[in-house]
C-alpha cells in the first residue's frame, strides 16, 4: 500500500541478494572461509578449491538467480496482465511445451545441450500456438471485446498447459526406468546441470534486457490491470501492449524452463511477497520481483545442495518448502 | 459552437439485436448531453462507441472532425475520457494512485500530475479516501473515484455512463452539480452521460437523446425532448410533471 517505495525495503531486497550470493560461494559439502573464495575468484591458483568455486558454485549461483529472476518476472507480468493473482509462469503452456519436448529428447537419451534445445524449441512451438489461438486478444484493437478476450487468453492457455500435462504423463508412463529420476528431477526443478558460465551469464543479460522491456511498460501495465477499456480511454494501445508483455513472460519462463527444469511456486509467490512489502506500482514491481525470485532461488539451490549432502535434492522442492511458509507468514501477520 | 462530436448514420447492435439505427446526431462544444432509455436500450453500447473503444455496426462518428478509428489512441486519450459503470481492482492500490494513472498521457515527465489528482478528488468529494485501498472502498466512493480518475485525464470531452447510480441523494446532486459547473479550469467542458434519473437528467442537460432500444430515437434540446408525454412513452410507464416548489418534477407510477 506504500508507493512511495520505502528505499529500505528495496534496499534490503538488494541486501538479502548479496548475502545469499556470498552464502551460495561459502556454503557447501566443502565449506570454504573468506580467504579461498576470495582468493579462488581473483588470484586462482589451480586447487581444489579453484574448481570448486570457479566451476561448480559460482556457475550454478549466477544460474540460479538468472532462474528465480525470470521465473518472478514472469510470474509478475502474467498476474498483472490476466489480472489474476493466481496466474504463475506456467500458466500460458509455454513450460509446458517445453517440458514435453525436453522429455522426449531425455526418453530418446539425448545430451543435456540436445535436451536444452529441445525445450526452448517446445517453448516456441507453444507460445506459437498461443498466439495463433489467442489472436483475437492479441491482435483485435477493439477493447470491450477485448475484455472477454483476457479471459480467453487465460483459457486458451490453461488449455495449452493441460494438453502439455497429459502429454508429460504419458511420456512419463512409457518412459524406460532408467530415465525416470531424471526426468522427474528435471520436472520438478534441478540446477545440478548448471555449470556452464557461459549460459549463466546469457540468462542474466537476458534477465536485464527482459527486465527492462517490462518496466519500459510498466505504466500501461498500470492501467492494464485496471481493466482493457480503462487502459484502452486513458490511451494504452491494449493488444499492442498485450503482445510485447505475452512474448516477454514467455521468453523469461521459456530461458528459466530450458536452464532448471520447471522450478515451482517462484514465480507464483515472490511478486506475491513483493507486492505485501512495496505496493503494486508495477514500475516497483517488476523489478524487485526480479530481485526476489532470484534470492529464493539461490536460497532454496544453497539449501537444495548442503542440507542432505552430500545428496543433492532438486532445487524445485526448496522453493516451495521455503517460500510457502515465508509467504503464509507475510499473509497471516497482517 | 464549434461541434465535437458528429454521429453520422450510426447503427449499433449487440448480439444481433439492433439497438440503434441511423443515429444523426451533432454535439457541440460545451454542451451537455444527457441519453436515457429503458435497460438494454444501448446506453452503454452507445458511449463506448463515441469513446471510441467499440465500432459501430454502421455509419461514422466523428470528434473534432476526425473519425475516430483513424486517431491514434494517445491522441484519443487527450481528447476525451469515459467514466464506466463497472471496475477492475484485481490488486490492492491506493486511491490516490488509481487516479494517478489517469495521467499516463502526459508521458513520464508531468509536475502537475499530484496537484491535478488532488484537485480532481477534492471535486468529487473523495480526497479524504486518498490514502486508502480502493477496494475497501464502497460502491459510490469507488464510483466517484472512477469519475475522479476521468477528470484528471484533462480531457475537453467527458463520456459517463450512469454517473450517480450509487451516489446517495447528497452525492448525485454533487455530482450533477459538478457536471453542470466542471472545475473551475475547466468550464465548458462538453458532457454526455447516461443517466435513468430523469429529474438529474432535466438538471444537467442542455439536450437530450433518447433511445428506445428498437432502434428508434430523439434527440434535440433538453426542453423539448425531456417531456412527461415522451418520457412515458420511452419508459413503457406513465410519468407524470408535477410542480414541487416552482420547479417541475418528474414522477415515474407504481
């Protein structure tokens, strides 16, 4: 309800990334002080410790706050332009397509990178599919019809989704047993494959440029939420608007699918949690969103690889663990 | 007067009902119009269509001289606003905010947008809500707000449907009131509202358009249109003008 967004609030979030960054490189099966970490970023020398922080943590620490990034911008963008509080990434079918598709590449025991491919080819195949399905809200300038257009959006792609679901069951009943854990870890979220600086660093810029595209329509995303004639009278082209914010949720779940799998609740809660502490102003909102998503999930990762290690659980599992409860208690205490 | 908005030939229909046909109609600045007719007559249909966000079945409307599907809608944006009877708050938001975004069309840069927002809350009588979350707001403060966020658009033309069908009898009044004399900046302001309270109606409006829902309608200066004769033929009921303390009153039987 502060839209004047209290500076601390925004500064804490910044904050409680930077922290759990650090923890992220410290935390682990092999603890490390200071001085390693320290030294292993800036003066390598070549040690264990080198590989550790260089190859395993940092990588997997840049990923997974690039994954929770996308995820919560997502999840941000599609509540406010279906104005439904529980729409989430994966709403639309986009993850849905591409978990499909990544599942029959790993049934067919393709390599991760074939796997990768894979799915945003299943993320584009869906969103194509969206738009097709969905032209009347996506491309009709007429508002009021629009109106029941938001809807249709919405059902279409609940519709997409469920296709994709019943597609994931099938795979998952025909699937050979040895693919299975695989498979469900990839389901549920896994970043154990995220060792690659190069994707890491992709997913962040990508995270930035998409990031900033939405706070560029953070204004008619406003009015937006307050209904497509409002929008429409206080001049917002709506479909025009409409489309760009579609494409931009669906390339931030499409990349945060094809990186960890499709990582759960993120994206449903941390715009969520945002909106109790910084109000609804979306030119806020997204971006500490952003900011949000990618805390917890380098929070629920940190936690995912140390609490039983050295098993490491799928990172999937943490958010949801971590973040209800948070979320519950921001809910209840007020 | 120069005319603001020339309706040419229009028909609408919803559902495949025709609801307005060959409407001719031309409303000049700084009058005041006032459409009534029984539920499902078009009221509504109609206000969306001058506002530009819905296209009519045929014919052509025309504000400051251009159509309207040919202006841009930034541009539509400063010309006119709609208040409609019926809002979205998905999402908490303070009132002060929701009016706010009424200033979208003045770009990222506006000194003004505070003061305007203010001023329009004040003369709605809803400043004292500014600071509280629109939808704990009831029916007629959400109500006043909507005309609020409309008045801070800044727009020459003002589009209403229904404007005091929450307000209680205080807060009509104040409403027309507000109607009839805009914000001081902005007197002669041109008005067209919908309204089913026909003594508001004979208060605000300089002209009036009656529309029957069958297609049928009039329109012409308030005096001649708003009559008890016609009035219960529109209504399907009898109304009758009775004289209360000078003024003429509407009252509608049963």
């Amino acid at each position: 309800m502060n839209t004047h967004a209290p500076r601390w609030a925004f500064a804490l979030l910044v904050g409680a990334g930077v922290a759990m960054f650090a923890a992220a490189l410290f935390v682990g099966s092999v603890p490390l002080g200071v001085g390693d970490v320290w030294r292993a970023l800036w003066q390598p020398d070549g040690s264990a410790v080198d590989t550790v922080v260089r190859q395993l943590r940092l990588p997997r620490a840049l990923t997974a706050f690039a994954v929770g990034g996308l995820l919560a911008l997502s999840g941000a963008l599609l509540q406010a332009l279906l104005r439904n509080p529980l729409a989430d990434p994966y709403v639309l079918g986009i993850s849905g397509g591409a978990a499909v598709a990544a599942l029959v590449a790993m049934a067919a025991g393709a390599s991760l990178a074939v796997v990768q491919g894979a799915s945003i080819a299943g993320a584009f195949a869906a969103l194509g599919l969206l738009f097709v399905l969905a032209r009347r809200a996506l491309f009709r300038s007429e508002a009021l019809h629009a109106e029941q257009a938001t809807a249709g959006l919405l059902l279409i792609g609940v519709m997409i989704a469920a296709l994709a679901a019943a597609g994931l069951s099938l795979l998952l009943a025909l699937a050979p047993d040895g693919q299975l854990r695989s498979m469900m870890f990839w389901l549920v979220g896994d970043l154990g494959g995220a060792t690659e600086h190069g994707a890491a660093g992709l997913a962040l810029a990508l995270l930035a440029v998409l990031t900033g595209l939405a706070v560029a329509q953070a204004r008619a995303l406003d009015l937006l939420v307050r209904g497509d004639v409002q929008a429409a009278t206080q001049g917002v082209d709506v479909p025009r608007v409409r489309r760009r914010l579609v494409l931009v949720a669906a390339l931030a779940t499409g990349t945060a699918v094809t990186l960890a799998g499709a990582v759960g609740f993120v994206g449903f809660a941390a715009p969520h949690v945002v909106r109790l502490l910084l109000g609804n102003e979306q030119r806020v909102l997204l971006p500490a969103s952003a900011l949000a998503g990618g805390t917890l999930v380098l929070m629920a990762d940190t936690a995912a690889r140390t609490v039983v290690a050295p098993l490491q659980l799928p990172v999937g599992v943490l958010t949801a663990l971590l973040g209800a409860p948070l979320f519950l208690w921001l809910l209840v205490r007020r | 007067m120069s005319c603001v908005l020339r309706v040419q030939g229009v028909d609408l229909a919803v559902a495949q009902r025709v609801l307005v046909r060959g409407l001719d109609v031309t409303i000049g600045a700084g009058e005041r119009w006032v459409i009534l007719g029984p539920n499902g007559a078009g009221k509504s249909t109609l206000l969306a269509t001058l506002a530009g966000v819905r296209s009519p079945q045929a014919g052509i409307v025309l504000l400051d001289g251009h159509a309207l599907d040919a202006l841009p809608v930034l541009e539509l944006a400063e010309r006119r606003a709609l208040v409609i009877d019926r809002w979205t708050d998905p999402f908490a938001a303070r009132v002060l905010d929701t009016v706010l975004t009424a200033r979208f069309r003045f770009g990222g840069r506006d000194p003004d947008a505070r003061q305007r927002a203010l001023d329009s809350l004040r003369a709605l009588d809803v400043l004292h809500l500014q600071q509280q979350d629109v939808r704990s707001l009831s029916r007629g403060e959400r109500q006043r707000v909507a005309i609020a966020t409309a008045a801070a658009q800044d727009t020459p033309l003002l589009l209403l449907d229904e404007p005091i069908a929450h307000q209680d009898p205080r807060h009509q009044a104040w409403v027309i009131d507000w109607l009839r004399a805009g914000l001081p900046e902005n007197r002669g302001r041109t008005v067209v509202a919908s309204l089913h309270d026909m003594n508001a109606a004979a208060r605000l409006a300089t002209h009036a358009l009656l529309l029957d829902g069958r297609g049928g309608w009039e329109a012409g200066p308030a005096q001649q249109v708003l009559t008890a004769t016609r009035l219960s033929r529109l209504f399907a009921t009898p109304v009758a003008a009775v004289e209360v303390g000078g003024a003429t009153r509407f009252v509608a039987a049963g």
